[in-house]
C-alpha cells in the first residue's frame, strides 16, 4: 500500500492517527500505535492498532499482526504493573455479528479485577460510558509512570 493510500479518510482510527481526532496515545511506532478507548470498560481499557488500514484479522499482515500482538504484550505488562490488574483480556472482533462496530483491525486490551465481571456484557454492547479527554490523559500519565 503506498502511502498516500496507508490510511482512509472515514475510519476513525485512521482520523486518530492521522491527527484529525483527538487520541490519548500510550504508545506509538512505525507499525502500531496504542491509544485508550473513549469508551472504556475499565480504568486502562486500551486499543492496540496496526498503523496502515487492514479491516480485520483476515485482511491483516502477518507482520502487523505480530507487532500488535507485541505490543498488546507491553501494555498488558504496564497494566499488571502500574494499575494493579489482576489479569488481562486480550480481545478481538470480526465482523458486524462478533460486535466489531470499527472496521480497521484492532485488539482491545482490558486490565480485569476481581469482582469487575457484571459490567463486562453491558459495555460490550452499548459502550455506555464515555470518559473525558481529562481523565485519559492522567490514566495514560499513571499508566506510563516508571
């Protein structure tokens, strides 16, 4: 893909990593970036994408889905570390059924407590809560502290 045609002008991750929407970005390099969801499920609810446009995992390269992978390793490590996770979801949908809503490949990493299983379903699929631009940028503050 060259690059004028790496990134699409409707996907709003694109828009994101492009600069044209607003990202709270944890990480970033020339293959993936990692930014927190506007709509978490919990404190640290973080997105792990490759850089160039793939739709889902059919559509995504080999080589990026490993650097996702990767990096969805990293962060789930700052999470047990930083935000006191218990454990780690690492999830990912295919298509309109599985609930995939954004259609550029992307995992959701999820840092989990004991006890945080009741809100798990109601999120998925109605992605009630909207956290402020505020509140990502200190959790990414927190979440990056060495």
């Amino acid at each position: 893909m060259s690059e004028s045609s790496k990134y699409l002008g409707d996907c709003i991750f694109c828009r994101i990593l492009t600069g044209k929407e607003e990202g709270t970005f944890i990480y970033r390099n020339d293959k993936v970036s990692a930014f927190l969801d506007i709509h978490p499920l919990f404190e640290g609810h973080t997105l792990v994408i490759p850089n160039e446009h793939f739709v889902d995992i059919s559509d995504v390269s080999e080589e990026s889905l490993i650097e996702v992978m990767r990096v969805a390793k990293v962060i789930s490590s700052l999470m047990l570390k930083n935000l006191n996770a218990e454990g780690i979801n690492i999830m990912h949908s295919t298509g309109r059924p599985a609930g995939q809503t954004i259609h550029h490949f992307h995992v959701h990493i999820l840092p989990r407590k004991s006890g945080d299983d009741s809100e798990f379903q109601k999120w998925w699929f109605t992605r009630s809560h909207k956290a402020s631009r505020l509140e990502l940028n200190d959790l990414a503050s927190k979440l990056l502290k060495k």
